[in-house]
C-alpha cells in the first residue's frame, strides 16, 4: 500500500506505470475529501482488508507532516513491513524539524531517501534499516546496482558532515518557517492551497479558481521569471498531464538567503502572475488547458522584482556572473 498519486504520493509506491507497480500488486491510500490530509482511520481498515506485505509512507507533493508512530502501529496491526521513503524532506529530519512521532528514523523498518533534495547533497540516495532487514538490503549490491562512483559519495560525505551542524538545524528550520510565509503571503492574497497551509517544505497551490490549469500557471509563472511545477491536487479534474496545481519548495530560495520578507514577496509576485493570467480560447471558443495569456509588460514587470529579490541575494557572493 502507497499514498495515492493524485494525493501527493510517488510513481515508485506502486504506481501501474512504474516499475513497482509492475512488481506488487497495489492500493493506495489517499486523503480526506475536506480536510485533504492523510486518512489515517480509512488507512487503517483497508490495510486490514488488503493485509499488504509494505506500507510505504512518505511523499512528494503533500505539503503536511505525517505521524510515522502511527503508520507503524498499523504496519505492526497488519504484520506490515514499514518502508518510510523520505528522499523529499531528509533534510528536515536531519535538521531535527520532523521530531518525535513525526520523526521517520525509529518507526521505518526500512527507510530510503535520496540525498539531492532538502538533504542539499548531490543526486544519489541511501538506505536505512533495521538489522532485521540488512542482509537484504545489503543484496541490494548486486541485485539492482552496478559500480559505485567515488565522486558522488565523497560528496554525500559532504552532504552528511554538513546535515549534522547547527547551522544545518537553523538552515531547516527557516525552510519550514518560510514555507509558513510564503503559504500565509498566498492566502491572504486570496490563493487556494491544498490542505489551507503547510507545515513541511512544500506549498501546494490549487489554481482552479483563476480558471487555469497547473500547466497554464506554470507556463505564466515561468514567464516572468519564477519557476515552479505543476502537479496535480486531491481528485484532480484536469488529471495527471494538466493538473490544477502548482507546487512550490522553500529549500533552494533559502539557501540564497531568503526569509520572511523576501518569501512575502514572492508570494506577491505569484498571485500578481495569477491574477493577471487567463486561458486561451481553443479553436471552438472554450477555455483551452496548455496556451495563457498574460501581458508582456506584466510578465517582465515581475521578472524585474524577481531579479532585483534575486540580485541581493547571489548563488555564490562573489562570483561574478
Ligand atoms: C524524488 C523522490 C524519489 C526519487 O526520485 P529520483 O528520480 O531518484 O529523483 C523517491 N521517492 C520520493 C518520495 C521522491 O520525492
């Protein structure tokens, strides 16, 4: 069992076009139709139907915590096998944000993360488990990976000396407190996000109200200069490809040296790309989903605040661009 797609899972839960869907036969477990966050209860009484052999936790596009006490009181109930897939928000438990129930690390049986995401370190990944399960992670060499590049884990070792100093800990706490910033910026410009908030790394926004598709307010955004991905919201009409969502993360914006004000700002310049947007027509008269249209001197109106935010805070002080 995997969280539902559409609801902020990962393709590699089960998904039937991923190859782990190709494997397991699967269900998913999805989220409540008002409140939007994780049904714990529905969870519980189809994992008691379904009996699976894993429960797989963890997300990519949910932006609300989840109590890993209780996946695993279910996983034991059912005689589960807990995969917790934290590859999205590694660096908020590395950075001691997620503590106690909302801790992964003493609940998973088994635990994978990648280590390029809010970890901060190259593109890799690792895995955690208990020593009940070693040997057959271990087989994990050769079953599924070939050579191992010395590159890449010197730079994880980076990546992990980094994720244990304080620095790391403010560093994770402002992506959580921005997220807050930016989703409260949203809303009081009258955005929608899934679940009415966050409290991880994510902001989910559901676009629908401007009429648009996830792919029209991407493009928009894109345009003047912000860059973000659509992704589909809970029971999304326009589907997979279209979507009515669009999904933000703070990590990169933070690491520029972002906070309060500044995420306030983007906020202001998200809605104002929002506001201004509006579908193109199709041939036939109706509202199209891909093609928008947003005024040029509003879009390089935006792109210019974008770059003046952007400018007193440069990737590498120093370097010259
Ligand atoms: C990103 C991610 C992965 C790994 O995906 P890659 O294609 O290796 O980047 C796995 N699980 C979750 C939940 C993710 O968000």
């Amino acid at each position: 069992m995997g969280m539902a797609l559409d609801a902020g899972g990962h393709l590699t839960h089960g998904f039937r076009h991923n190859i782990s869907g190709k494997m397991f036969q699967q269900r998913s477990y999805g989220t409540d139709p008002t409140s939007q966050l994780i049904d714990y209860d529905k969870l519980r009484a189809d994992a008691k139907e379904f009996k699976p052999l894993i429960i797989a936790a963890g997300y990519s596009a949910y932006p609300r915590r989840v109590n890993f006490a209780k996946m695993r009181e279910i996983a034991d109930e059912v005689g589960a096998t807990l995969f917790i897939d934290m590859a999205h928000f590694a660096g908020l438990v590395a950075g001691k944000v997620f503590t106690g129930e909302e801790n992964p690390i003493p609940y998973g049986h088994v635990i994978g993360s990648t280590t390029h995401k809010s970890l901060r370190g190259p593109r890799g990944g690792f895995v955690l488990a208990t020593k009940e399960y070693a040997d057959s992670v271990d087989k994990g060499c050769p079953m599924v990976l070939g050579g191992p590049l010395g590159h890449v884990m010197a730079a994880k070792a980076v990546a992990f000396a980094e994720a244990r100093t304080e620095s790391f800990q403010t560093y994770a706490q402002a992506v959580a407190d921005n997220a807050k910033t930016l989703a409260e910026g949203l809303l009081k410009r009258g955005v929608k996000l899934v679940t009415g908030g966050t409290d991880n790394h994510i902001v989910l926004l559901d676009v629908s109200a401007y009429g648009l598709t996830g792919r029209q307010a991407e493009s928009a955004l894109l345009d003047s200069g912000v860059v973000t991905n659509r992704n589909s919201v809970p029971a999304d009409p326009n589907g997979a490809w279209y979507t009515s969502g669009v999904r933000i993360g703070t990590p990169a914006l933070t690491s520029r040296g972002f906070g309060a004000d500044e995420f306030t700002a983007v906020a202001d310049l998200i809605a104002d790309v929002l506001e201004a947007t509006t579908p193109a027509p199709t041939r036939s008269g109706a509202p199209g989903k891909a093609k928008y249209i947003l005024d040029t001197s509003v879009s390089q109106s935006i792109q210019s605040r974008a770059d003046e935010l952007l400018a007193d805070h440069p990737l590498y002080p120093g370097l010259e661009l």
